[in-house]
C-alpha cells in the first residue's frame, strides 16, 4: 500500500478567513489566551506566536481574534476528506490536521504519486487551503514527512512527527531532548525493548508501525450524502456586490467547495439554497435556484445565483451565508457536436443556460416546455409543463429509449411510417370535402375512451390536398371529413 498524507498547518486559522473579503484585517486566534495562529496581515504588523492578547493588542488596537474551535476543525476536515474522495476510494482522517489516502489503486489513472499529490494539493489551494503533502509506505511516515516538510524520516524533528497523535504524551518527547535527541534517526537506532521499558507501550507501537513492522489499520470513511456549508463571517456586508464580486468573496467559497464536493461524488446540482442571516437582528433571508439541467462548474452556479440575487432583499448586515444543495442528479459527461452555434460572446450556446437566466431575471415558470400526455386525440396528447422534466418524465424516457433499441429496423421504420404526425395542428380541426383529398395512407384508428368525456372515433389518413400540400385528414363515424394539419 501507498498513502498521500495532506497536512493543513494553518487549518486553525482557516476555517475563519476563508471566503473573507478583506485581506488586510489582522487577525489571529487564540489558544490558553496565547496567539497560537495569525494571518499574514498579523505576521507583517509584527505579532509572533506565543504574544498574550493584551500584548497583541498593544502591537495592532484594531486586530480581530478567535478562540480555537477543535470541533469546528474536524467538521472542517471531514469535509476535505470528502472533497479529496476523488483522488481515491480509501480516505481516512488523522485529527487534528490530517488526512490519508490510499493512492495505491489510484496510480494507473494519475500515472505518477507526483502528480496525484500536486493535484490534491492543487484542489485544497482552490478552497483557500494550504497544504503541505508526502507519500510514503505507511501512514505514519506519510504523516510524519509531510507535517515536518522532509523528505527522509531520520531528518524529521520529534515535535513534528505526530506522536501526540498516535497518545505519546508531551513528556517523553522533553525527556529525549534532554538526551539530545531531537529526530526521528537516531530515536529509530535506539534498541525497541529498552525504549520500550523506559517510555512506554504507545511510543513502541508507533515506532513499529512507522517502520511498518507493525500493521497499521485504518478506518475508511464513507463519502457524505449531502452538502450543506455555513461561512460565518468576520465583520459584517452590507452591499451585495461584495458577496461575490472576487475570486475569495464568500459566495464564490461556497460554490467552489460545493463544485468540488460534486465533483467527487460524480454529481450535477439541479437546485441549491442560499441562506443569508444576520446574528444581531435574527433577520434572515433565503434564495432558491433552480437549473434547467444539472450543474457542477462555479461560474454556471454563480451567474444565475447573481441574477437572483439581485431581486432579492437582504438583512442590513449579512454575517452569515449558508448553502446547501436541495435536489442532486448522478453526473454523466457531456458530449457536444463537432460544430455548434456560438453565443454573443463567442462561447457555446446552450439552451439550458438561456432558460435559467429567463428564470432568474423574470421569475420562476416563465418559460415552459412541451410533454406528451396520456391521450390518444392528437389535440390533446400534449402539455405545457415546467421546462425541468420530472422524475417520472425521465424514467418513461428512458423506458422509451430502451424499447427502440430493442426493435428491429425494420419494426421501427414500419412504426416511424405509421405513426406520422405533422407539426401544424388545427385546432380545432377544419371540415373538408372528400373530394378535396388523395388518399396516400391509412387508415389509422385513433379512439378515447368512454371516461373521458366525450368519446371519439377516428379514422387517420395521410392525404395531399387538391393544392398540392401532404396533409392529415379524418373521417368522424358521422363520415365527415376533416383536415387536422399539414405536414411540413
């Protein structure tokens, strides 16, 4: 087996700056009331790790700062493990800072661990991450070198190696210093029976399993089924524009986690809620979106989030944004034509994109499509419905589907022949002479039944009009003729 351990270092500190609007606020959170992490405006203003608050404050008065929340952290792990599911089927979590994966089955796709680790690294840089990575044969060394940033484990220094993970408490670590042991390499030299008796039983077992001389199990996690994210934010917005106007603006944050956690899951958004709040007031307001056809990309989720969003009035000051998709549909990659008709703006039309903005902009139902019903008389055997096909809708296309493919060619065009219907339709149908009409082919019986009101008989014929167009005629059991469309 092969393991990529992620390490998120400043992952304290990121799960309150991510997604916020002004890079230049100091910021650093707390632990025992000691900054234990700062942002880069704090590095630049001159904190250090380690400064009381009323020191940090003495240094920058306008700063702003959060106590550590450790569960807040591993929600916030969790869902990274989720993102990084993609990369392979086995992912476990290594609180407080870490996650494995098992890139052994994953190589063949990825072709080297190099590039699988950059793209991991890659895709957790795009949610406002920063990552450190190693791959090593077990986890602990992949732990062990990616939370030191070495590249052999005899260099890595005892601090780093994550043996307060594995219950090795603080100090044994102080009584090696005290020997002048400081990494992993000369600790590894050491005879295990000795340090065994001297340090206890966990330091043992994580030495073992470092080396792989022990097996190492690892719990597995299943993939969440459903995405709902809450970014709270350091001060308070008032305008909408700076909820989504640049590339780390909170809206943008959430649509990128939300991209990529579809991403692993193999799925297209076909509706999400926006949730917008304001803590002082308890005023809230929500934002449905809908999409003609399933998303997944950022910029598709943005652009009809922001026509909405503009009809929508907001709390007075927004301090928290929540999003959470609603209805989800199994992704399938999607092909195009060779050539296709280009928009205004030179990219690919697609018709899906032109309803949601309709939708967006002028309200929901606006635009409407066309759907078979259950009934045998032509002028009733169709429905304006929502141009978003129900479930049932596509089942029954897909049974339909299914079923052509199943019939032979020729049965099919015996059936295309048969059942030709023309695209004008008159409604209602138009009396005509007999002695107007050729009969061509037919006929074709069409009945509704007894329940459905008045009941009908027909007999369908395809036919040419004495002026030359092929048309769609019957005759009524009164014998009646009529003309009910023309074909184009």
């Amino acid at each position: 087996m092969l393991w990529l351990a992620v390490h998120f270092p400043r992952l304290p500190l990121e799960i309150f700056t991510a997604g916020q609007h002004d890079p230049t606020q100091v910021f650093i959170v707390l632990q025992d009331n000691r900054v234990a992490f700062l942002n880069d405006a704090a590095q630049q203003a001159g904190l250090v790790p380690g400064a009381t608050l009323a020191t940090a404050h003495s240094i920058q008065p306008q700063l702003q700062y959060r106590h550590r929340e450790p569960a807040t952290e591993m929600k916030r792990l969790r869902t990274l493990a989720d993102t990084l599911y993609r990369f392979s089927g086995y992912v476990s979590l290594q609180p407080p800072d870490c996650v494995l994966l098992e890139i052994g089955g994953s190589l063949k796709l990825f072709r080297s661990h190099e590039r699988l680790a950059q793209e991991a690294a890659a895709v957790c840089g795009s949610l406002g991450h920063q990552v450190s990575t190693r791959v090593a044969s077990t986890p602990w060394a992949a732990i062990a070198l990616a939370r030191a940033g070495c590249r052999q484990l005899a260099d890595v220094p005892l601090a780093d190696a994550g043996l307060e993970m594995a219950g090795v408490k603080d100090a044994v670590v102080e009584r090696f210093a005290n020997m002048g042991i400081y990494t992993l390499g000369p600790l590894l030299n050491l005879p295990s029976k000795s340090l065994g008796k001297r340090f206890g039983k966990p330091l043992l077992q994580y030495l073992a399993q470092l080396t792989g001389d022990l097996p190492d199990p690892r719990e597995a996690l299943t993939p969440s089924r459903r995405f709902q994210q809450v970014l709270h934010l350091l001060s308070p917005l008032r305008d909408k524009p700076t909820l989504y106007d640049q590339p780390r603006s909170p809206m943008q944050q959430l649509a990128a986690e939300l991209q990529q956690w579809l991403i692993g899951h193999q799925l297209g958004c076909e509706s999400l809620t926006w949730r917008f709040s304001s803590h002082s007031s308890c005023e809230s307001a929500s934002m449905l979106v809908r999409f003609a056809k399933a998303k997944q990309s950022v910029a598709e989720i943005m652009r009809i989030s922001e026509l909405q969003l503009e009809q929508l009035e907001l709390p007075e000051e927004v301090l928290s944004i929540e999003l959470q998709a609603t209805r989800l549909q199994t992704w399938s990659g999607q092909s195009h034509a060779l050539f296709q008709l280009a928009g205004a703006a030179g990219t690919v039309g697609d018709p899906s994109t032109l309803v949601d903005e309709f939708n967006a902009r002028l309200g929901e139902g606006l635009c409407r499509r066309i759907e078979a019903a259950a009934q045998h008389t032509p002028e009733h055997a169709w429905q304006a419905c929502s141009v978003r096909p129900s479930r049932r809708a596509a089942r029954l296309s897909h049974g339909s589907n299914h079923s052509s493919r199943n019939s032979t060619p020729n049965e099919t065009g015996y059936l295309q022949q048969l059942h030709r219907r023309p695209l004008w339709l008159f409604d209602p149908p138009r009396r005509v002479s007999a002695a107007e009409l050729e009969l061509l082919q037919g006929p074709e019986r069409i009945q509704s039944h007894w329940w459905q009101g008045q009941a009908t008989s027909r007999d369908y014929y395809i036919a040419q009009h004495r002026s030359g167009a092929e048309c769609w005629a019957f005759v009524d059991h009164n014998t009646d003729w009529y003309l009910h469309g023309y074909f184009g």
